[in-house]
C-alpha cells in the first residue's frame, strides 16, 4: 500500500510540472458527451501537431452530460478540486428547451466569477439552438429560427450531397468534415455577423445564434500554418 501511495504522489508531482510548463491553458467543459468533446478533439490533434505550440499550449476536454447552469457549476468545481488558477475556462452549451434564466445565467455567472481572478476566466460558448447551427454556418449564412431538427436535416442533406453520408451527432470526424468539406472562415464571418445583429439582446434572444466561434478563434491561434488559412 505505502508503494502505492508513493506512485500517486510522483504521478500527481509529474502532472503539477507538466501543467506548470504550459504557458497557454484551455479547459473546455461541453454539455454532450460526445459531439462537442469529438469536434474540439480535433481542434486539439491540430494543435498538439505544430511543433512550435505543442509544448506551449494546454487543451483538457471535459464531457459533462449537464445542461446550461450545471456545466458552469461542474467548471467551477474542477477548477477548485484541481487547484486551476490560470487559464482559460469554456463552457460549450445549447439552449434546446432549457429555461431562458439558466440560458442566459451561464453568462451572467461567468462574468461574476471573471472579477474574482484576471487570470482564470470563464467564457460561454453557447448555441442557440444547438451546436448544429454552428456546423451548418460552414456550408450556409442561415436566419431562420427553428426547430433543432431542422438544422440536423440541412446538415443530412449537405453530407448525403458531398457524398459522406448522412449527418450523426457522435460522429468521429466531424471536425475534419466541417474543415475540409464546408468553410471556418464564412461560419466565423456569419456567426459573428448574427451576434452583431442581436447587440443588445440575451443569448436567448439571439435566436438563432452561436457564439462558439469565440472559442475557435482562439484554439486556431496555435495551428500549423497551412490548417490555419481554412480560418483566417
């Protein structure tokens, strides 16, 4: 038992000094289980292979299987159990049909919880209603408010139409499609132009609407330079 004590106690000491040498720290908690963790994976895999910010930048993923308020309160909870204080926190959440105060209350305790340490803050990459309105940006500027289904029939038929077959939300490669097949640059340049058009307004009011392309701006930073220009 005592040996194995000591194991974890170098495994955490190790772990303290790799996170020490990460300059730039990104800790994105996603709402789903599966097709928010799987798109940033990939934004991950692109950075951790340009050799000038592997050992630089820092990325965890956190699934949640939580909605809105729960994914900020199981951030905060990381943050205190690991001792974080520095870094990035994002949390990517959808409206669905979750109430409008705790839509809307993600933000707001975000910006609270932004006084309390310049250096640890917290951001919402939401969508309203769903993170497959983000996807469909990369193929469509898109203005209509509707039902999340309708959104996953777009992007069906989009794929049937490239010939990859139908849309899944647990898809593996879905960042590599949207990259390769649709266009980052538009889907920033139209998701930014419906938040400009909703200034004033909640994210629940900005229907529909997305502000994860807030969080691709900046994992895009450190990509090899060729990945970099399907965004900029």
């Amino acid at each position: 038992m005592p040996k194995k004590a000591g194991m974890e106690t170098w495994k955490k000491k190790r772990r303290q000094e790799y996170l020490e040498k990460k300059e730039f720290r990104y800790y994105i908690f996603c709402e789903g289980q599966q097709t928010e963790p799987k798109y940033f994976q990939g934004f991950k895999r692109y950075i951790e292979s340009n050799p000038i910010y592997r050992d630089m930048v820092l990325i965890e993923i956190e699934p949640c299987q939580a909605e809105t308020m729960r994914v900020i309160g199981m951030a905060e909870k990381y943050v205190k159990k690991n001792k974080i204080t520095k870094g990035q926190i994002w949390c990517v959440y959808d409206k669905d049909s979750f109430p409008s105060k705790d839509f809307n209350g993600v933000v707001q305790r975000a910006e609270r919880l932004n006084q309390e340490n310049p250096d640890l803050q917290y951001h919402g990459a939401w969508s309203n209603e769903c993170i497959e309105f983000w996807f469909l940006l990369h193929f469509a500027y898109y203005t209509s408010n509707n039902h999340r289904d309708e959104y996953k029939v777009f992007l069906n038929d989009k794929f049937l139409e490239l010939g990859i077959g139908k849309y899944q939300k647990n898809m593996d490669n879905v960042f590599e499609i949207l990259m390769e097949n649709g266009n980052p640059i538009l889907a920033i340049r139209y998701a930014k132009r419906l938040i400009r058009d909703g200034e004033g307004k909640t994210p629940t009011e900005i229907a529909p609407g997305t502000k994860v392309y807030e969080l691709v701006e900046e994992l895009i930073k450190y990509f090899p330079e060729e990945a970099k220009r399907k965004y900029i």
